[in-house]
C-alpha cells in the first residue's frame, strides 16, 4: 500500500479543503465538560440546596471519585453526538456506508446479523483474554480500567444485538470486518469459507486492536486528572505561580483525556465517525506503541530509562523561582502550548484515536501545522523540563539529557510521517490539504521551504510519494 503522488508543485489547490469534522462539535463537547466539572465541583452546595443532608450532611463533599470521572465521559459525548446528528447530519453523509432508503426485511438482515454478531463476541472475547493475561492491566491506574471494561461487557453484548440487526437494515455492505470473523470463526461448516477474506480480517483487526489498546490505556487515566481539578483551590494556588501553572496545564490534559477517550469508544458509523482503517504500516505501530504503556516503561521517561532526559533536572520553576515575572511569562508559555495541544484534540470531537483513518481534519490548529499536537507537546517538554539545565554542575548529564530528549523528538516526527503516509494513500482529500498546507500553512510551509533549501527540490518526490515501504 503506497502513498498516491501529489499534485504537481505548480497546480496545487488553491483553497484548504473542508474538514470532515464542524468546530461545533468539538466545543459543545467542551461545554458539556465544563459544565460536569462545574456541578461536581459545587456539589456540597447543591446537596445542601436540595436537601440531601441528613445524617450525611457533614460528609458531603465534591464529586472527585473515579465514577465521577467517567460520567464526564457522558456530558462530553452526547452533546457531540447530539450536534453530529441534529446539525451536521453527519448520518446523511455516502461516507457512513448507509442509505435510509433500503429499509430490509427482518428476514434478509438475520443471516448475516447473527455472523456479525458471532465476530464482534468472538472479538470482545480474544480482547479480554489479553486483558487478563497481561500483568500491567491489574495494577495501578490500570485496574479501574479493568473494572470499568468488566462491568461494561454485558451491556455491550445485550446492546450489540439490536444495534447489529437494525444498522444491518441500512447498511449499503452489510458484509464488512465483523462479518467476516464471524464467518472465520464459524468455518466451514455454518457459512463458506468464500465468504470472508483476509484483507478484511485484518482490516478488522486492526481497528479492534487500536481500540482495545488506547482505549483502555485512556480509561486509566481519567481520573487521576479529574480527581485534582475538581480539588483544586485556585485562589489559593494564586500565592504560588508553579503550582497554579500547573493546575492549568492539569486542566488542559483533562480536556484531551476526556474528548480523546469518547474518541475512541464512539467509533459508530450513523455518527460517521468509525474507523475507516487503521495505519497498514509496521513503523507507523512502532513509532506510536514506543510512547505509551508498557512500551514506554523502560524507554521514554525519568530514572533508568533508556531516553531518560530528565536527569538531574530540577525544570522551570526552580530556575526561574527567584524572578516572578519570568515564572509568569514562562508559565504562560507552558500554558499555551498546553492549549495547543488540547485544541488539537477537541477539533477532532468524536473522532480522535492513534493510527486511524476516520476522516480529514483541516480547521483549527491544522490550519497552520499537519501535527500541531506532537508540535507543541514536544516543545513543551523542552520548555518545561529545560533538559540542559542540571543541578550539581555536571556538563556531560545536560548534553546527555538533551540527545534523549532529541531522540523522543525523533520517534514523534517518525509517528507524523508513518501517519501521514497512511492518510495520503486513503483519500485524495488529504492529499489536497497535504499540498495546500506546503505552500499556505502558517508552520509547516516555511518548514518545507527550509527543508527543501537544504536538501534540495529534487529530494522532495521520492520522499513524499514514497514515505514507507508497504507493508
């Protein structure tokens, strides 16, 4: 699978394409959090106003638990989902692969449904014995995931079966990854084996394993998050700048968690917000698996990890501790970038997850970089951290800490070209917006120009028509 050629220098578009995703979407997804985090936070006071005392009344306090936590979830999602639908008509969309017209018989859909639905349990099934047979699922953060997800399974399989047979009405191909595991795993004996293939066995796969990989990797971390913004006193963290900046900066993760979890857990087509593939590319895996857990325990981070570049780093606020206007300014810088880096996650609404196709985003902060979230995430850890900068005078720890640092900048750059050659070789709207951003993007053009001065015009057809080898 190679990565179609672009245009050609000199016919590029000359209008940015439209994004697949409305900005509505992603701020009545923010609305909805800010709203959650409000109640939970003046909850005494409401418990108080409705009466809810009693023999309690002097235990009431603020809604910080991990429950709270994923209730988030739901203020977040259904005000996307409900803009998605009712203004977007996102379900109207070719690209959903449903047509409202067909309206099948019962008796046409049952077929099929039942083998779907034999593949999605089967799929469900394979899933929760990884989860139970990988040791770092039942420690930590971890273990509420793996509470949550076993709580879960029995609805989503008594939900599943309405669900499958009533889309299965609409759907235009009814036939598509369930299916054919389903009929994988029935063999022969029920349903030919003529009947499902392998590019669409691994096209299924591949989804089920990026869902059930960050997706319970994002369930782990909600609330940890949740828990200290709910806590949190900001007039009283005012009488220390660090500490405030940070709350901020623990705000705008938050933020991302929480939209970047529905992201992954909404992957249904009437919001025409499923995976359409998952990256093909053996790098793209690589280079997105090495940044989380537990992939990244041993290689990226403090102590004696591989790429630690944090040690003897006491970062930003001891240094500039001593000058508060510097300490703001510097905070403030965090903070941007930070919002960035949120942003970047809040325009995707319900469409965010790693290694996936789910759609082209070309509004807010892709307006002026193809990967302003590694772009400000990597800057911020070198503002943050200030990896050159050691205590106890020793030269050789700062250079030390800043070829790691260097090397984790490289792994990210490696994740935004293996992504950009998964999305260049699905849709010809990217590729418009990939040619549109070399000349127009506010970052990523003097980026290209730079690049090609040194490098030369010569280098820029085989490197961008080509970026990875098929799997």
């Amino acid at each position: 699978m190679t990565a179609p050629p672009l245009s050609d220098p000199n016919a590029r578009p000359q209008a940015l394409p439209p994004s697949d995703v409305s900005t509505g979407v992603g701020l009545v997804g923010l609305a909805g959090l800010f709203g959650w985090i409000a109640f939970c936070r003046a909850y005494p006071d409401i418990a108080v106003m409705l009466g809810l005392g009693g023999e309690l009344s002097g235990t009431r306090g603020v809604l910080s638990g991990p429950l709270a936590a994923l209730a988030a979830m739901l203020f977040t999602a259904l005000p996307m989902a409900a803009w998605s639908v009712l203004v977007d008509k996102v379900h109207l969309r070719p690209s959903t692969g449903i047509d409202w017209s067909l309206r099948r018989p019962l008796a046409d859909v049952m077929p099929v449904a039942v083998i779907k639905l034999v593949g999605l349990w089967a799929t469900w099934a394979l899933l929760a014995a990884f989860y139970a047979l990988a040791r770092w699922y039942w420690s930590g953060n971890y273990v509420f995931a793996m509470e949550v997800l076993s709580v879960a399974i029995l609805p989503l399989v008594l939900l599943s079966v309405p669900y499958v047979i009533w889309l299965d009405r609409y759907l235009v191909e009814p036939r598509d990854g369930a299916f054919q595991f389903g009929a994988f795993v029935l063999g022969g004996g029920v349903v030919g084996r003529e009947q499902w293939d392998r590019a669409g066995l691994t096209k299924h796969w591949r989804a089920w394993i990026i869902k059930g990989f960050f997706g319970a990797f994002m369930i782990s971390i909600l609330p940890p998050g949740f828990a200290q913004i709910v806590e949190a006193d900001p007039a009283a963290l005012l009488a220390n700048p660090a500490e405030f900046i940070m709350l901020l900066v623990t705000l705008l993760f938050v933020i991302d968690v929480q939209i970047g979890t529905v992201g992954y857990l909404l992957t249904l087509r009437p919001l025409d917000s499923h995976i359409r593939s998952g990256n093909p590319f053996l790098a793209g895996w690589l280079a997105a698996l090495m940044c989380y857990p537990p992939f990244v325990w041993g290689i990226i981070g403090p102590d004696q990890q591989i790429l630690s570049y944090e040690a003897g780093t006491p970062g930003w606020a001891h240094w500039f501790a001593d000058t508060p206007a510097l300490l703001w300014a510097w905070g403030g810088l965090l903070v941007a970038l930070t919002a960035i880096y949120a942003w970047a996650t809040v325009v995707f609404g319900i469409r965010f997850s790693n290694l996936t196709y789910r759609g082209v985003l070309t509004h807010g902060p892709y307006r002026f970089t193809r990967h302003p979230a590694y772009l400000s995430k990597n800057l911020f850890w070198w503002a943050s951290v200030l990896p050159f900068l050691v205590t106890g005078g020793s030269l050789i720890e700062g250079v030390r800490n800043s070829i790691f640092l260097l090397a984790v900048n490289a792994i990210y750059y490696w994740r935004a070209r293996t992504e950009e050659a998964h999305l260049l070789a699905e849709d010809a709207k990217y590729r418009d917006y990939h040619a549109w951003m070399e000349s127009h993007g506010l970052i990523t053009a003097p980026l290209v120009r730079l690049k090609r001065a040194i490098l030369g015009n010569g280098a820029r057809s085989h490197e961008e028509t080509h970026p990875f080898p098929a799997e």
